[in-house]
C-alpha cells in the first residue's frame, strides 16, 4: 500500500540543470497543505473545465450501483465490522483464485480508507474504501512466527482478522491467542491471507518476513475482490453486513 501526502513548496529557489551547465538546486523548503472543504469554495475555473470532459467519463464508471449495505460499517481498533469484513474477503479470495482453505485473514485499519455507508454500493464505494492497487498474498507462517504477528497486532491495539481469535491488554500485550478454536501451536504451519503490501512486512507487520512461502494469484486485487463478494452478496438478495463477535478482545 502506497500512503499518499500532499506537499506544496512554501519557499524555495530552483535552478534547472542541463548535461554541460553550472546551475544547480540551491534551496527547498516544504510543508503539509490539508486538503478541506475551502477548495471547493474557491473553485478554479480554468481547472474545472479541463477535469469536465474527464468527470462525465468517471462518474459513468464509478456511479452505477452493484449492491447494498445493510447498515454503516466502520473500520477501528480493536475490532470493527468493516476490517473484519476486508479479513474475511481476503481468505474467501485466497479459495477463489488459489483453491486454497487459510486458516488467518489479516487487513490492516490503515489500509481502509473510508467506510462503507448504509445503501446503494457503487464501484466509487468501493474505490473509495480501497484505493491502492493491493493484491491477494498467501503466506505460511510457522506457528511461533504467527504468535509474533499477532504479538506485533496487539502493539497497535488490533487490525483486521480472520479465522483467529486475540486477547490483548490496555497497553498492547498479547495475552492469549487461538486459531481456529485452538491455541496456536508454535510448531505448526499455518496459512494466512493478506495483502501484499502487508507481507512484505509493512506497517509494523515484521512477521510477515519469516514467511515460509508467499503465493500471489494473477488477477486478484484486493478492490476487486470487494467487488466480486458485493455481486455476490447482490446476486443472492443478501445485503452486505458485518458485526463485532470478539475476534479481538482488549482488556
């Protein structure tokens, strides 16, 4: 997952060099423009017409509705309904593309962008949950490797999880875990979907480097992913949901 932060120079003097001059960069200075509702207060005219052509092509893709939510859903730690959903996509993704049963889904909060309103799902819902062009990663993880991860879970008070339940303490302990309904056997191998961005041991997610063996399928996109299990759930006259059943506990 790539984190994108908007910069704006507020200083500087720049001096373009070619192959044979003597010029050269002399200062840069940068800070953090927050991007908020006073944008489109002071609308730019000449951008705005440029974009328009742009705009009806967007909106004709992003617009159309392809399911529905039951109810909002939101992504927080320790445990939410909407990073317990992206979990579970992520191993029902891994049976789909690979052929696969895991035994632990593993989303990072951070990853999920926006929440999922009450009502009509449009692909635009969907982008706007899930931006970044992440992709299914299968790991295998020995047990005691697994019991790290989970230990590196509970430092940031919880992520998105499946097939596995934590207990973790006020100030980020692991006190127990299980998998399957089993404590985690540290000798065992144990398969666990995530994303990519994740098992290359990203966002505080070390563990991951120990993996075993890392599978990624052609073609599986975390986005659209969303999508498929959307359709799905449309197909079936079921609205998309998800609730809290204690697959993190912190106490």
């Amino acid at each position: 997952m790539k984190k994108h932060v908007f910069y704006t120079l507020l200083a500087g003097s720049f001096i373009f060099t070619a192959c044979n001059s003597s010029y050269s960069l002399v200062s840069v200075e940068g800070g953090r423009v927050p991007i908020t509702s006073v944008y489109d207060e002071q609308q730019d005219q000449a951008a705005w017409r440029i974009l328009q052509p742009y705009r009806a092509k967007i909106d004709s893709l992003m617009t159309p509705v392809i399911g529905h939510s039951a109810r909002k859903l939101e992504a927080y730690r320790p445990e939410s309904p909407l990073s317990n959903l992206m979990a579970d996509i992520l191993c029902e993704g891994a049976k789909s593309k690979l052929g696969i049963s895991v035994d632990v889904g593993v989303m990072n909060v951070g990853g999920i962008r926006n929440i999922l309103n009450e009502g009509d799902i449009t692909f635009g819902s969907i982008y706007e949950i899930s931006p970044f062009q992440n992709a299914l990663s299968v790991v295998v993880l020995k047990g005691e490797d697994l019991l790290e991860l989970f230990q590196q879970i509970a430092a940031v008070h919880g992520e998105g999880l499946s097939g596995a339940r934590l207990v973790i303490s006020k100030d980020g302990r692991l006190l127990r875990a299980e998998v399957g309904g089993k404590p985690v056997d540290p000798a065992k191998e144990y398969r666990v979907a995530t994303i990519d961005y994740l098992a290359e041991g990203n966002d505080r997610m070390e563990a991951f480097k120990k993996a075993t063996s890392r599978t990624e399928p052609q073609d599986a996109v975390l986005r659209d992913l969303f999508i498929d299990y959307v359709k799905q759930c449309e197909a079936k006259g079921v609205f998309v949901n998800a609730e809290i059943e204690g697959r993190i506990v912190e106490q």
